[in-house]
C-alpha cells in the first residue's frame, strides 16, 4: 500500500512534465554518508556516519536553458553507526520447564550497532544550470522497505536476585521489521544458571529480544525532508554531483525507542519520546539523455 502511494505521487508529479516542453531522462547511483540526528540519552550513547548507496531513475522538465524541474526515484540506504557503552540492564529468558519467563540483570553494557534503513525516496527539486555548474534545492518523500541491525553486545553485571553474570558476547541481526519479541527473538543461546534457574545466554538475538509490550517496529514508515545540491557536467549528459538531506520528521517510533541506561518501575522497559531525524550526504554519478 505504501509502495503503491509513492508510485501514484511519482506519476502524477511527472506525467504532466511529459506532457509539456522539453522532457528529459537519466539515471544515477551513488554513495550516502548519513547518520541520524537526536539527542543521547546520556553521555554513554553515541551516533555516528554510516555508508550505503543510492540508484535511481531522473525526470526532468525545461522551462528555460537555464531553470527546470525534476522528480527521482531512489532506493536508498541511509542510517547511522549506533554505540552505547556504560551503566544497563539486560534480560535473560528460564530454560526448561518454565522456558521463556525472563530474569533481569544490572551491569556493563557494550554495544555497537550499524543501522541500515533502505528507502525509496521521492526527490522533487527545482534546479539552475549556470555554465557545467547545475544547482537544485527541493523536498523528499520516503517509504521505508527495509531496516535492519547488525553488530555485537557484550555484559557483565548481577541479577537482581544477585546472581553474578559473568562478561558475555552475543551477536546482533537486527530485523526490525520482525514480529518476534521477548523469547521469540532470540536466535541462539548457550545455557547458564542465574539464580539458581536453568536461563538462556544470547549468542545471537534480533532486534525485539528487548523490547516494549506492543506490536509497533523501532522505525516510523513515511519520512519527509528539504534537499539541497551541487552538480558539475563533464559533457551534456555525464556528471557527478553532491547533495545534501535534512530530515523534517522523527524517523523512530516512540512506543519501541527504549532507554538503555535503567528499567522503569516493576521492571518495564521505558521509552523515550525525542526526535531523531535522517541528515545525509549523496555523492553521485549520473547520466542524462
């Protein structure tokens, strides 16, 4: 449905372009530099630039020699290098006949976590050709089609019965479009006793091992931005270009942004209700007919 209310916007965008003056194509495909703008939850958190790459399809209309109009559709890869590192929690699940009720522990927490959200985006722009020098500023739409996580955690600490947890390791794989959550999610494990009970230590987990109780995914569907950009024409149709993405809208849902640094009362997971928003960086190559 998401899918098939961009290409509708796509088409109502362009098709009159077609209709009227001077029509033109191309393609490009690039790399992103991107990371996501928020604010940390503490001094142990951290955001980072992380790298994907973009491909798509350009439209564009001439009023003149010099200003014009121009649509694209991108898959695009954008993200951020996620890392916390410092006072947590983490919850391990009984094995065994009372398999999946679920323990919780105080300590160290290490993480690093590269994100990976896959968008098809709608750049819309105006744009000014002054010499082999073309300038755009505009506005972007996005659906997200993928998100993912991949990385490692490592913890040590006590249970809240006082149970020493030794400095484990797991891995991480991130779906976060999964229905699993809690137990569900847990991909491999090795066996240890915490508190005297049989429990499951993670050695792979995915992205709702830990997570609020509802059904809601970490990362909102729709985003919207301004866009701005530089392009340099080696001839009428080969460039390369660079353009800039500031997010407008908060990209992370709420219900599943969770605080790393302590449980809530009765020992819930508590979220938190800031803003991260997608900053990013497309460096280009492109071709235009």
């Amino acid at each position: 449905m998401r899918l098939s209310i961009l290409f509708i916007v796509f088409y109502i965008i362009t098709a009159p372009l077609s209709a009227q003056g001077e029509f033109s194509g191309g393609f490009k495909a690039g790399l992103n530099f991107s990371n996501i703008d928020g604010p940390v939850e503490n001094e142990n958190e951290s955001f980072s630039v992380n790298t994907g790459f973009h491909i798509g399809a350009t439209m564009m209309y001439s009023f003149t020699d010099v200003i014009g109009a121009k649509a694209e559709l991108m898959y695009s890869q954008k993200g951020t290098q996620y890392s916390y590192k410092g006072d947590s929690y983490f919850t391990f699940y009984t094995s065994g006949t009372n398999e999946g009720i679920p323990i919780y522990a105080t300590g160290q927490r290490s993480m690093d976590i590269s994100v990976s959200n896959t968008y098809l985006d709608l750049p819309v722009m105006i744009y000014a050709r002054v010499g082999k020098f073309e300038f755009e500023a505009g506005v972007n739409a996005a659906v997200l089609i993928s998100s993912r996580g991949s990385g490692g955690v490592k913890f040590s600490g006590i249970s809240l019965a006082g149970s020493k947890i030794e400095e484990f390791t797991s891995a991480i794989d991130y779906a976060y479009f999964s229905k699993e959550r809690g137990f569900e999610a847990l991909i491999s494990s090795e066996d240890i006793i915490v508190n005297t009970l049989a429990a499951h230590q993670p050695t792979n987990m995915n992205a709702y091992y830990e997570a609020a109780d509802n059904k809601e995914k970490k990362y909102n569907s729709l985003d919207f931005g301004l866009n701005a950009g530089i392009a340099y024409f080696f001839n009428k149709g080969l460039y390369i270009g660079v353009r800039g993405n500031l997010g407008l809208t908060d990209i992370t849902n709420e219900a599943q942004d969770l605080a790393l640094e302590a449980l809530g009362q009765g020992n819930t997971y508590t979220t938190r209700n800031d803003e991260d928003k997608n900053v990013s960086i497309q460096a280009s190559l492109g071709f235009r007919f």
